[in-house]
C-alpha cells in the first residue's frame, strides 16, 4: 500500500532508443536501489523475497549482513538492482564501523534509497540517526514500513505520518516482506522510475555475489540460527577450497575462524555433533542454490585477530580502515 504516490515520470517519445531496446518497444531501464535501516529490520528478506531466490543471509539475529549484497531483478524492461546493506547503528569496533561505512558507501553511489522500518519498532533511535544521514546529504528516500501485519493499523498511520513528517522522504509504502503483502506495489513503483538505458548485468543473472562468497555465507547463515546470541558475532567463514568434479558435483572446503578455543569447543559441539548439524544444514541450502550435489567440508580455526586483518575485510567488499 503506497501512501503519498507520485505520478510516472513523464516520458518523451522523440529520445533516441537505448542501447538494448528494439525500435518502438519500450526503452529499457536500470538502475540501483540502495536498500537502508536499522539491524533486523528485515532488509534481506525484502531483497529475497522480490529476488525470488536467496542472495542475502537472514536470521532473528541483529548485524547478519555484513558487506554489500546486489540483488537483481527484472521488472518488464527494467531491471532493478538492489544493493542490500549491512545495518545502521551506532558502530564501536572496527568491523561495525566498516559495516555502518558500507551501507552509506551503497545509498551514496545508488539512483534510489529506500529506509526499511521496522513497524513495530517504530521511530527508534537508529531510524532517526538515518533519517538525520539522509537529510544532512540532501538525499530523499522512500520510506518503506515492513512487518505491517504485527501491528494495528491507526498505528501505522501515526508512525507513516510521523517519519514522513521529517521531510526525507518522497513516497511511502506499507508492505510485510516475509508475506510479499504490498511488496507488487512497491517494485511496479520502483521500476518505473528506474533510469533509461541498457541493462547492466545479465537478463538471467540475479546476484553479483562470487559463488565462493555465497556459499560462506549460507553457512555463516546456519552459524547464527543454531549457536546463542554472542558466538557469531566472533566467527568468520571463508571458502579455502572450491573443486569441480567429473561427475558435475562440487567439494566445498571451509574454514570457520572463531577468537578463542572456548568457541571452538561450541561449534564443535559434544562428539562434532553441533558442526555436522551446521554442515548438514548448509549442504542442502547450497544443493537446492547450486541445482547439484555439494561435498561441504568444515574446518574450525582459532585466530584470535580474525576482525583486524585486512584481508578479511577486502573478501567482503569492507574499507578496513573506515
């Protein structure tokens, strides 16, 4: 449900045709949405859902994505590219400052923003510190309040009027990301203001994320949902090994890095029984996203300077020294 519309922009049918659109078919679009808000407010949910398949790791849990993950999806003649970010929130270390740094790096460089808010948070204080963000760059957005359906509806009509009232925004849209309740609405809006010309990736293409990236952070993903609310915070993953074989299967070698050899012993779990669940969870995830058989391998390792080293951060896209 999209609260304050604005008309289609207008079109002029003397413009020359872009590069990948036939003589008097419509011209073709492309362009970037950044995705922004807070921790959990369900961003990649959102990304999935209008993606139709998994490019970004969702949990309950605050801070899943950490880099910059492009969704693309093809809406008639336009495709849409959606840069989900990590949450903004007030950064301590130097991996939530990396991450925070990310997530502006990706509405500053994006034809679009849009701010998820989360409907039953409301107007919290990570909203307004964005809100504020956007404001100070000149930057309208489009407000999007997701998980619609948890709350009563004269409330969101105060919280929809409230943030609008702040003046960053251009448009408002009250979906629920997990039902796809609204979110029709939302692309049809988005991609009819999506800038003309050729389309920038594959029409079949529906992530830039490497497939080495992808297949660590299927796994990271079942890190998070089977281990308590402190240990994924301290644990990297990264795909040493990527091995094709003859008979079109894949083996997959992984390291996990946690900090301490206490952790270690928790990912394990009694008799390796936590680290065969995580693998055997992620293989088949990885299986049904790779349309083959996959041979996953986990190695757990202790590196107790995991988040300070460079290259770690260059693997996800991440300015170590934000």
């Amino acid at each position: 449900m999209t609260m304050t519309p604005s008309d289609t922009p207008e079109t002029n049918d003397n413009e020359p045709v872009p590069e990948g659109a036939a003589e008097g078919a419509k011209p073709t679009r492309a362009g970037f949405i950044a995705v922004l808000g807070a921790p959990n407010a369900g961003k990649s949910t959102l990304v999935n859902t209008i993606i139709g398949t998994k490019v970004s790791i969702v949990s309950p849990k605050v801070q899943t994505t950490r880099s910059i993950v492009r969704g693309i999806a093809m809406e008639g003649q336009s495709q849409l590219i959606f840069v989900d970010t990590p949450g903004i929130f007030k950064p301590n270390r130097r991996m939530e400052r990396a991450m925070v740094s990310a997530a502006w790096t990706g509405a500053a460089d994006a034809d679009m923003v849009m701010l998820l808010v989360d409907a039953r948070r409301g107007f919290s204080e990570d909203v307004k510190a964005i809100i504020d963000g956007l404001l100070e760059a000149k930057r309208k957005a489009v407000l999007v309040i997701n998980k619609v359906d948890t709350v009563a509806r004269p409330s969101l009509l105060d919280l929809s009027a409230d943030l609008f009232d702040t003046g960053a925004f251009s448009d408002v849209f009250m979906i629920s990301a997990l039902k796809g309740d609204g979110v029709r609405d939302l692309v049809d809006y988005l991609a009819a203001r999506m800038p003309e010309g050729p389309w920038l990736f594959p029409e079949d293409e529906v992530s830039d994320l490497p497939q080495r990236l992808l297949a660590a952070e299927i796994t990271r993903e079942k890190l998070f949902l089977n281990l308590h609310q402190e240990l994924p915070y301290s644990v990297s993953i990264e795909t040493e090994a990527w091995e094709e074989r003859k008979d079109g299967s894949v083996r997959i070698d992984q390291i996990i890095y946690v900090m301490r050899d206490s952790q270690r012993s928790i990912v394990l779990g009694k008799q390796g029984a936590q680290i065969k669940r995580i693998g055997a969870a992620a293989r088949t995830e990885l299986e049904e996203l790779l349309e083959r058989r996959v041979h996953l391998f986990l190695h757990v390792k202790v590196a107790e300077d995991w988040h300070e080293r460079r290259d770690h951060y260059m693997a996800w896209g991440l300015d170590f020294d934000a």
